[in-house]
C-alpha cells in the first residue's frame, strides 16, 4: 500500500541535498615536503583496499592527499570525519521529512522516520566520540593506544549497526518516493561508516602489533 500524502516542497529540498565535504584536517607537524601528492594518493589507493568499498573510499579521501600523507592516523581519522559529515547530513534529512510525516496519511512511515532519526542520531554521537578520541590518540606501541582504540572500534561498530537499524521500520512502509530517498540515503551512509571502520581496525592492528613486537624485545 503506497504512501498517499503528496510530496510537499520540503520533502523535495531535502531529497536532492548537497552533501558538503568536510574541511581538511590538518596538524601542526605537517610538513608538505615530506611526500609528494602522488605517493599520498598511492598510500590512500592502497590503503583503501581494505574497506568493502574501495572505490568510494578513495574518492572520498584522496582530496586530503595533503593533509593525510602516508600516515594512517590521519587516514583513519578522516575517513572517520567523513563518516560524520554524512552521517549528520542524514539525521537532518530524516529529522525534517519526521516532521513533515506527523501530518501524512500513513502511522507507519511516521514511526519508521521517528526511529531511523533516532538511530542515526546515535550514530552521529558515537561517530563524534570516536573522532574526538582520534584527535587526542597516544603513539602507537603502548597499552594506551590500545585502550583507545578498542574504545574507536566499539564505537564505529556500534554506529553501523544504528545505521542499519535506520531503515528496519520501513519493511512496514508501502513503497514510494520518500521510503526509496530515505534507505538509498542510509545504504549510502553505511559505505562511509564502514570504510572508516576498517581503516580504523587496520590502525589499530599495525599499533598492537607494535605494541606485541616491542614487549618481545
């Protein structure tokens, strides 16, 4: 049974939103000597390789070249940024049609929108503490650097699953325009996420192997 309220000029503003890239992240130690954009771009084509979704995972970082070097500290933190960057474009996107469904003619595409804004609103929070404790992460090789990034990685997963848990309501929900702009949107966001969580377990595997090297010493 499809949805039958019309599509109001909200919804449309909201289903062809922009996403803004996120601004660079850059550190004080930067040195845009040290490698050349070509290396840069090679590290992150390479490094890419790990995620489900390589491709996108280049084309969403291989801007910050610059910034990210041949560091993959840098590369997990701003996949991760990125991650957020979409994520929060998409609690917006689902916050507004929420409101504007509370008047529709279906219960069940109220509630679906209700609850996929607050599962990615979630997501968005657990996607921020992750980032805040990257920009304030020990040196490799210590049970610090462990510690935070357990915390990383059970935060980043625990985004994902919210970002799949968006979209279980609209099972429920007839097919239309909205139902089709909303899981499109959320399928999307899921790639960004889960890219930076494999950059991120890749990290955190190079720093604990460190960490195990340095104590058989």
């Amino acid at each position: 049974m499809n949805i039958k309220h019309p599509l109001s000029p909200l919804f449309l503003t909201f289903l062809f939103f922009y996403l803004h890239p996120i601004p660079t992240l850059c550190s004080a130690d930067y040195d845009a000597n040290t490698t050349t954009p070509s290396n840069a771009t090679d590290f992150i084509r390479i490094s890419c390789s790990v995620t489900l979704y390589p491709d996108l995972c280049f084309a969403s970082l291989y801007g910050y070249a610059n910034a990210i070097q041949q560091d993959p500290a840098r590369l997990a933190r701003t996949a991760i940024g990125v991650s957020l960057s979409r994520a929060r474009h998409m609690a917006a996107f689902v916050s507004n049609l929420s409101r504007e469904a509370d008047y529709g003619a279906d219960p069940r595409a109220s509630s679906a929108l209700h609850d996929c804004f607050s599962n990615m609103d979630d997501a968005v929070d657990e996607i921020r503490g992750s980032l805040n404790v990257m920009r304030r992460l020990v040196n490799p090789g210590s049970e610090s650097f462990r510690f935070q990034m357990g915390n990383i990685q059970t935060w980043m997963s625990a985004a994902l699953t919210d970002e799949e848990t968006c979209t279980d309501g609209f099972e429920d929900v007839g097919d239309g325009p909205m139902k089709t702009a909303v899981c499109e949107r959320a399928a999307n966001v899921k790639k960004f996420t889960s890219n930076a969580l494999a950059l991120v377990n890749s990290y955190a595997e190079k720093g604990t192997h460190k960490l195990l090297n340095e104590k058989n010493v």
